[in-house]
C-alpha cells in the first residue's frame, strides 16, 4: 500500500457509519436499489415504491448517464434529478446518483443525498476534489480497471479536502472471461475491510451483466463481510434503456431481500463471535 | 457456450453426487482440507487429524508439485502418496492429490481416491484423456487463464473417455490484481451451476494468497451456492516448503468449520425454498 | 465494431494528415518529445532545444499531471503552461500538453497546440465534449483497460462535436505482466489503420516503463505502420519529478533518431509499393 | 527474475546460433512458415514448396493439435508425421513440429528436427523434463497466461536436463482486447534480450487471429530485434481444418518475404552500430 494514503487507511479514525438522511452505512447490511436510468417519472416513481417496500434503505438512479458511444442514451440530467426528488418525497428513501461532472457537483447536490462517482471517473481527479469539496456522502466506485491500491489512493483524495464520508463499491474488475460482463472482485472486500476503516458495498448487477447471477452474487457479498449492496431493479427490464439485461424485477427482488434479511442475523452472529 | 460440450451441459444427465469413499461431492457442502505438500508422515498424519477433528471430510495433500522453478521442492512422489495412504489409515479421509504425468495415472490411482488436475494442466489434453480412462473421480481446476468456457471443455474431455465424475474447483484467474496471488472468480459458481450437472467447488487458499483472507473467501462461497471447498491447512505454515503465507492453522481451520456448519444450514433452506 | 461509431469510420472521410501549427500529422512519421513534467523553465527549455537538434518536431510537457495520489507532485498549472509557451518561442515547437478539467479547456487552449486527454481520461465523457468544441486538435490517449472499440468511441465524441482533428496515441494496456509497467498493444495500429482515417500515434514510454525497452518498441512502431511517436526526453532522468525511470537522456534520444530516420525511408519505400 | 533462474541467464553462456540442419537460429532472421495442422500430403508438400520458394527457411506443421474441445479434429499424428518428413525430403527445410504427451517424445524425434511445446503446455514440466532429455532443439511458446519469468523458468526446466538448444517463441498473452485473438507482447522481444542468450522468435499468427495483421506484427517483431518468425501460410486458408483466419496465402507470404528481407538489411545495420 502506498504511504502516502494516511486518511483511509484503519486506525487513522474509527471505523463509524455513514450517516445518510437516518440510514447508517457501515451499520448492517444496507442496500440501495432502484433503476439503472431514470427515465420517466412512473417508471422511477413505482419502482421506488417497489424497492422500499422490498427493504431498500435507499434509492439509486442515474440522471447523467456515461456511455460509451456519444450516440447512445446519455440521461435526462436536471429532469431526472426532479423525478429522484419526487421519489423521494414519495416513499423517504435517500438518494444515490452520479456526477459526471466538476461543474455540476453543486447544483447535483442539491438532488442527492449521496453522491455516485462511477467507474470510469475513479481517476477523474478534478472531479474527485470538487466532491471532496460538496460535503455529501460520496459513493466511490472502483475502476473496472484499478486496482485496490489505486482506488483507496482515490478516496484519499476525497478525505483530503476534508469529506470523510466515502463508501467504496466494488463492481467487477474486468478480465478475460465472457461469461460475465465483468469478474466480481471478491477477494476486495475482506482486503479493504483489512486496510481501511470506510465501508464497502458491492455492486452486484455491473459485475454479473445478468440478472440471473444477482441474488447469488448478493449472498456472497454479505456472508464475505460487505456493509451492503447496489442493486438495479426496474419494473420492467425489457423495457429499460440501459442494462436491461441485469435489471431485477421488483418480484425477483423482493424475493432476494428475504434471503438476505434471513441471512443478515446468522452471518451477525458469526461475526460477532470474532 | 461451445456446441461441442454435450455430455457436461445441464439435462445430458441427471445432477447426482460423485461418492468418494461413502462422502458424497454435490450433496451438502463437502469441505476437503489438508497440506499444500505432504512434507514428512509426522506434519501429514497430526494435519490429517486435526482436520478430521474440525470436520473436514476429505484430506488433501501434493505428492507431485507443479513448481515454476525446476530447483524448487518437487515433492516427495511414490513416498508422500505413501504417507496419505498413512493418514487416511489413520483418519478414515479419503484422499484427493493431484498427478501430473499420464505415464503416473494408473499407479498413483492404487493411492488417491480422487486424482486432481492443477490449473496449469487444465489444458494438458494426454493427461485429461488419461484420467478419464483412470475409473477414478477427478477434481479438476480451472486454469488461472481459462475461461469458463474451455474449462467444461477439459471436463468434457474427461467425460468423453467414459468417466463421468468430475468434481470442479475454481481457483482463482490471473489478473492486474496484486492484493490477492489471483482473483477468486466468486461469479463461476452459479455460471457453472447453471450450466451444467457437476459439482463445483472453490478453492479460497490459491484464490486468495493469503490466510487471513481464506474465511471471508470461504464463507462467500457456500453462500454463492458451491458444493464445498478446498482449503490448505498446515499444522505449522511458516515451516512449510510451499505456500506458507496462505495456509491455515488448524485452530483457524476449526474456527472456519463452526462458521461454516452454522452458515450451512441457513444457505440450505434458503436454497430450498426457491 | 459498434455501428454508432460513424464519423471515425474509415470511408467516412478522407484521410488527410491534421495539422499543427505546419507540422502534418499522418504524413511521414512525426515525433513529439519532451518532459513528463514542465518542472521548471531551464530543464524545460534545455530539454526542447536537445530535442529539437535531435529531430523531434513537437515538444511535449505536462503543466497538469493525473497522479494516484493526492499528495504526489500535481503538475505547475498555469506556471508551466507559461513555461511551455517560451520553450515554443525558443525552439519552434508546437506543444502538446495535457487537459484534465473541462473548465480549464479553454484557457488552457491558448497555451497549447495540441490537447492531450490522458489514459485516465478516456472516458471523462464531458472532458471529451469540451475538447470537442474548443478547435484545438486533441491527441487522445487510450486508456490502460479500454478496448479499441470504446477508444474509437471515444474519438467519436470529439468528431461529434465538430472537432475532427484528433490524433490517436497507443500507450500501452494493463496485463499480468509484471517485466514492464504496461503492455504495449503494438497490433492497435494495424487494426486502427484499418478501421479509421484518423492518424495513431505510439507512446513507447509510458507503455514500457523503462528507457532500455524505448528504442525497440519505437522501431516497431514505425515498422507496424503507425504515423509517429510520443517520448519521454529529460536532460536529468535521475532528477525528474516524475516518470524517471523510462525518460531518455538527449544523448540516447539523438541516437534514436538517427535510428528512426534511417529506417522510416525504407518502410515508407516498402508501403508504397502495397 | 527469479534467482533460481541460472542456466538461461545471459553471462552464464555466449550467445550462439542454435544449429538445426544447417540453419542457425540466432544468426540473421530465420522465417519458419508452413500450416497449423498437417491434412494431407499434397497440401503439405505444395505449401512446404511455396514456402521455400518464398525464403522460408524451417517448415511448421502440426501432427498433433492441442484444440479446446475434445471432438475438434487433433491432428492426423504418426501420419501427420510421415507426411512432413516427405515435405523435407521435398524440400530440404528443417521440420518444426509440436509434441504434447511425455511418452511420444522419443518417436516423434524421429520424425522432427525441432521439438515444439505450445503455449498451453508451457508448465507441463514432465513434458518440459522429457524433451530436455531429448537432445533434440526445443521451441518453447510462451504460454498466454505467462509471465516472461515463469517463460524463462520453463526454459531452466529444459537447460536443466542438459539441453541448452532452446528458442523462445512469444505468441501474444491473453488480455481483455477482443480485436485481436491474443494480444501480442511485442515488448517481450528486447526484455528476453536483455535477460538471457536464448534466441527469441514471434508467432505473429496466433497472436493476431487475422491474416491482415501478420505482416505489419512481422515487421514490428524485425525492428523490435527479434531473431525471427513463425508463420502460418496455407495454400488455400478457407479449407483449413484450423486456424483459417489467420493463415497467409502463398502470395500473401511471398510478399511479406519480400518486406522482410528488404528491411533486414537496415535493422543489421542499425544494431550493428549499438
């Protein structure tokens, strides 16, 4: 590990929970879900619904959309940030959503409770500084292509300007393999939980790339010591403009949130013997 | 997948147990631990029963190891299968180690009650070929560079000369990665399983690299659905010839087993009900 | 290839070299060289003078580096734009020069010749839109864990906006390869030829990460067909502040050259001929 | 490097042509061409004719194929064999052709004049064991999850033995990149240079896939100071039993002959100058 990040790395600080409009992450098993993008106001708004009354704690939508092809949906920007509030407003579950840029992070956060920093930004230094800057929760993705060194070097950044409230989220490296749309990590888990006293959620559904591999990915997530889960869900995958492939659906959720919640007491209790 | 993989996809045969000496691969969860090598019958025998005591059911232990330098320790060849022999007289475990030469099947089968086929032979089509021909049960790993898809291709290459018993084990791919020897690919269990009708099982010590990382890694993988694991125990690692950062001691062993019974259960009636 | 990749697409529009302040770039085989970092106006000025007596037709020189960490040295900003600026009044060089923040784009444009989006940047999709309205030709390097597709997609979103001078630069992917800091992926060329007007030029440097290997990998990117070359020069490689190990000394860069040029007569002789 | 690394160290033996039937692997660049597989005799013999004609030099031709899937076609073996040694008599170049299994080792020496060892056997040390034994000169490809340490361990294995006519062959590692087949370690030619005085050759086939890209990847592996070049050539690559993609046309090769011998002159005296 690199000397110079001195602000993440354990025993700096306590290890405490995030606190994010009364959701404590870093506290129980938290998990956020919620559509890939937002795009229409009861699209977001019914699958809020759906998600709290599963057992989400908290909301995720993308109103700023990175694509690859300039082509493709890009987002429905200071429009899908409303609806997220109107979602809110509606069911009380925070709000996690990116930022793609330096000069949106102000007004952004007046939208969202916690601020998403995707894959592709990890290293987006100028970026990283402006929401160390925002004094809200940043949720900081690890690069598809960084290794734990590079990201826990990146949450430095946010620390350094004074915000200390980062969650780090795994969610998939990429590899060689095909199978999945990118290999999930594990292992990252139980070696940041080792380094650093931030809490770790892991993104199941841009690991896998398919909905199918979700509720197993979830389980191991949890039983591997993560503080919590993103998940995408949509009420109607099919349909969705994004990542329709690895969208639960509100059913398939709930469903998943069972196990977990049954899961949640044993693994607790298991820990707590340690 | 590649059409060519007939006789592993899932519905050419009935998903049943592979028995190896009364344990059954594929019922419950089956964990198989011992020594990276046998080293002497004294560290084999005290290792094979401190983890027949702490619940293991199956004994490993490298008679033959593939090693990158040609003067690193080879093993002990017909003297260590000798020395399981030993141990499982001693525990009643049966054994499972690996062969590396098809001119060694047929003798070292008089020792092993399951052959194993490293990562580096995964590919090694006249060993493959060999050991399907053997009548014995194979535990075959996944190659650190192989995609999921080759790797039922070696398992068909197995089940094409007439042996049907093939146990899988995920070891670990090679990626960027330093925190971790390699990367737990935790996603290949429900790939695998969705796949096809053979067992797979997880192998958190190679994955990993490191001990203090085995138990989280462990824990992930019952969750995540495997039908058990392989684990490196040593009753005195930092003595041992070879992978000593990443052996556990047989009190973290025994601490591992509880939480895995515990686990166990829970995972089963939450796989029951779907 | 993805079919919204439209306006890069070869047939699209002519190839023609993109030019810079007189020199063509995507005619005859141009090399920029120069400092990793402007560290002050001597080492710059020198190191311009050295490499222009050598042959090199643009200097290069980074006033805002992307370090890991926050606490690394970030680069003079303004100061070593200026700095710059004086080393092209002195040499004749046109500069290329790194932009990180679409806010600084276009002050930063009266600086530079060239914009250089760096490897971590590849997908800062508004960095992109910026550069892409500012008229400035852009040199965007691919980044360490980006397909060619998504790198040619990222070109688009430049051309998008109506910037159609943009100069491609391989620097090297990230592998398990440990002997150099990233793999050159020396076959991007062919293929980019083959699927792009655009020009690609090689970053030798950065993808090797040591001097010894520079001279080899710039050979066979002229060999390989690419339009030119990026690399590191530094009067004091053992005081630079960045980058040390794989800068050339003037000496070794001059010799270079003479390499290069003798061999560039040949190659362009042999694709005449195709 | 690993310090067990001895044998295959430069300093340890002076660099010196590898001798195989009157042509000197290390002296000059050797072109070895021919088809994946061996199919037929007149396909053999008319591509081994084309070949020669062209300026090859050594003659490739696989007898046994080491292929994914089980019920690929793998090679036509001892007759495969036979057919290659009428192609020599036909011809008077050199055979190269590649063994899988330790116990055919000693009869298709018989047959072979340079023992190959393909890349998914690279770290199958009783194969590596068994030709070291052999007497026979040994072409050891890379294996494309290898790093060049564990490569160079690979050749101690053979040196070892007592064998110390070993070529080196970099084939292209496996990466994320899917534009190309493998991803070819040009970079790997001057980094084997510096380390050992084994001589290095490129397989720009397999590393690419595509038959368009073999010629740039060639002259790359020239400039880049490699001692030559293994290359598919098939009279008529669309009826290939494998490898069809890939393979060069007669004329294709004769052309590429051509380049190569063309800037062969320069590079001699360009290195002659160092």
């Amino acid at each position: 590990m690199n000397e110079n990040v001195e602000l993440v790395l354990k025993g700096k600080e306590k290890r405490r929970p995030i606190e994010v409009d009364g959701v404590k992450v870093g506290q129980g098993f938290v998990v956020i879900a919620g559509p890939c993008s937002v795009e229409d106001e009861k699209q977001t708004i019914e699958t809020a619904i759906a998600v709290k009354n599963a057992g989400a704690q908290m909301l995720r939508g993308g109103a700023f959309k990175p694509r690859t092809s300039p082509y493709a949906f890009q987002g429905l920007g200071l429009k899908g940030l409303k609806i997220l509030k109107r979602a809110k407003e509606e069911t009380g579950l925070p709000v996690v959503t990116e930022v793609m840029d330096p000069r949106d992070v102000s007004w952004v956060s007046e939208y969202a409770d916690v601020l998403q920093i995707g894959a592709r930004n990890m290293q987006n230094f100028s970026l990283l500084k402006e929401v160390g800057r925002s004094g809200k929760p940043v949720l900081l993705k690890r690069g598809m292509h960084s290794t734990i060194d590079e990201w826990l070097n990146s949450a430095e950044y946010i620390l350094a300007e004074g915000n200390h409230d980062v969650i780090l989220c795994e969610r998939g490296i990429r590899t060689f393999e095909k199978a999945t749309r990118n290999t999930l990590d594990i292992s990252a888990v139980p070696v940041v939980k080792k380094l650093t006293h931030l809490p770790v959620i892991i993104d199941p559904s841009h690991a896998a790339g398919h909905a199918y591999l979700v509720p197993s990915l979830s389980l191991a997530a949890l039983a591997a010591g993560a503080d919590g889960l993103m998940v995408e869900v949509h009420v109607n995958p099919d349909a969705a403009l994004s990542d329709r492939e690895q969208s639960l659906r509100p059913d398939e959720f709930s469903k998943l949130m069972e196990k977990i919640r049954r899961l949640e007491e044993v693994i607790r209790n298991i820990h707590d013997r340690d």
